[in-house]
C-alpha cells in the first residue's frame, strides 16, 4: 500500500496496535471488500472482546474466516 493512500495512516495505526495484521504475504489490500467475518475479527480485537460461542450465519454461504486480517 502506498504511503499517499488516503487511509494510510489510519491503516498505520490500526497495524501497530495490533487491530489489523494484514494479510499472510504481509501486505494490505484497502480497495478489497471486508467480509462479515472480517469486520467481525477487526471489531473484536479493536475492543478487546471475549468470544466464548461461535454462532452458524444462515443468510450468507459458509466461509471461513480467515485470521489474520
């Protein structure tokens, strides 16, 4: 991701207080769609939420959530 990305910054931030890891080549891709499971991951390590259940999604095909993100 370039330096001169409009959100490079917030990205930055979110990388170093361990929020968002990027993807496993290390990179960031911005423009890519977050999946429901994505922002889910993103929300709970942001707030530092404890998940002890896990629940199916029946309104989306099955996929797996991939950490990190």
């Amino acid at each position: 991701m370039s330096k001169s990305y409009f959100a490079s910054g917030v990205i930055q931030i979110l990388a170093e207080r361990g929020v968002s890891k990027g993807y496993p080549d290390g990179r960031y891709y911005p423009d890519q769609s977050l999946s429901r499971g994505d922002a889910a991951v993103l929300l709970k390590r942001a707030f530092n939420l404890e998940v002890d259940t896990y629940r199916e999604i029946t309104d989306v095909k099955k996929v797996i959530i991939h950490e990190p993100i």
